[in-house]
C-alpha cells in the first residue's frame, strides 16, 4: 500500500541576517516513517525542525503538510495539535512532573488523562518523579519529562531534536525502545535529529545528511550507510571528517 505524504518541502530556504543557513530544494516525509536527521553541530537539524513544527519561518519556499496545510506560525490548531517536538534543551513549566506531563492532555480536555499520563512516566521510569517539582530535575530527568509530555499526546508526528543527548547509555536504551513502541502501536511519523552515527542507523527507516545547511544525501537507511552516493557522506560515515 502507498503511503501519503506527511511533510513535503520545495525550494525551502531559512536565513539568519542576509545570509541563508539552511537550504532545502525537495525532501518529502512520508507518513508513518522515521527519518534520522544527521550532520554537526550547526548543520542545520534544529532549524529544520523547528521550521516542520511551525516554530520558525522560511525565508522563501513552502512547507505542506497532509499535503495541503503550509506549515507556518499561524497554520491551523488542529493540524498544529497534530505534531509534537522535544527540544534539545526542553522548557518545564514550574508545575510538578505531572502537572507538566498533563498539560497538554488538559488543554485538549482529554477526559482519561490521569491514566494516560501515569502510563507514560511508567514506560519511561520516571514514576517515582511524578510530584516532584520541574526545577529540582536533573538534565537527564528534564529529558525524559519532556520525551513523556510528547509521547503522552500521541500525535501523529513526532519531531525530536537529540532527545537522548543528556542521558546515560541504560536510558539512551530505553528512551529508543519506548519510542520503537509507540511509533508501532500509534504508526507515527518520526523526524530524529541525531548527530550520532549508530544511534540514527537503529532507530530510522530513512536516512539525511544535513551539511553547511544543505541536504547532501537522502537514502533509505540501509543504502544511506552501505553505499553513499555523495563523499561528503561517505567522509561522515567512515570517520575521516572530524566536527
């Protein structure tokens, strides 16, 4: 069966000053995949991500969504609810972790969210947190609220910006299997920015390499790291680029 496109990006340019840092011609994002985005630090990954969310504006070119919504501040509250995002550096309310895991469920007036949101600190074992006041929180602890305020709204998008970047490797492990499930169980389309080689190879179907902000190589994961096409790629993946 043929999937729809989720996110279709043409002729995509975001800038800073009078220059553009981020340049992309096409990238089509289909639903139901997860997409590992790769590249250094200042390739490009957050700004693209922020810029699908509709929390930053492109200076030229359109971003669809459903294939007909344009992905900007003002778009529509229903398709916005439709996508969730983790920032690498989350923003707690000055709530309890449960109060913040619950927000979201409340402004939407879901009625089992007490459930839902005990539920999804268990997945991620972060129960035992859940009266704890925000700013008493570890960054490693502040990460998996915020991974749980996502994952407890089950939208069909997720968009996640190094969300394990904070964490220890027995939660890196457990972080990707929550995310594994509820992708599965909920068939939610993923865009992982990563700039870590194994971790975007175990968790993505499709594969890009974001560098100097532009998008220099696109592959169905296994092909992406098996046989790249563009040297700049094959130079990240076989280490003989250093960032």
């Amino acid at each position: 069966m043929t999937r729809s496109v989720h996110f279709e990006l043409k002729d995509v340019a975001h800038s800073r000053g009078e220059s553009f840092h981020l340049r992309i011609e096409h990238l089509t994002i289909v639903r139901g995949e997860v997409v590992a985005l790769l590249g250094p630090t200042g390739a490009g990954k957050s700004t693209l991500l922020r810029m699908l969310a509709g929390l930053a504006t492109p200076a030229c070119g359109v971003i669809r969504f459903d294939g007909r919504v344009p992905v900007h501040r003002r778009m529509p509250l229903d398709a916005r609810r439709k996508i969730a995002m983790v920032h690498q550096q989350p923003l707690l309310l000055s709530r309890s972790v449960l109060d913040n895991v619950e927000y979201g469920l409340r402004v939407r007036r879901v009625s089992d969210r007490r459930k839902k949101t005990t539920e999804v600190l268990r997945r991620l074992g972060i129960e035992a947190l859940a009266n704890k006041p925000a700013h008493t929180l570890s960054g490693g602890q502040t990460q998996l609220v915020a991974i749980a305020r996502a994952l407890v709204l089950e939208t069909e998008v997720l968009l996640l910006d190094e969300p394990t970047a904070h964490l220890d490797p027995n939660h890196v492990e457990l972080v990707e299997r929550v995310i594994a499930e509820h992708q599965k169980r909920h068939d939610v389309t993923i865009v992982w920015a990563t700039h870590n080689l194994f971790q975007a190879r175990r968790v993505s179907t499709r594969t890009a390499l974001l560098w100097n902000g532009e998008l220099v190589e696109e592959a169905a994961t296994s092909t992406f790291f098996e046989s790249p096409t563009d040297p700049r790629a094959a130079d990240f993946i076989r280490g003989r680029i250093v960032y």
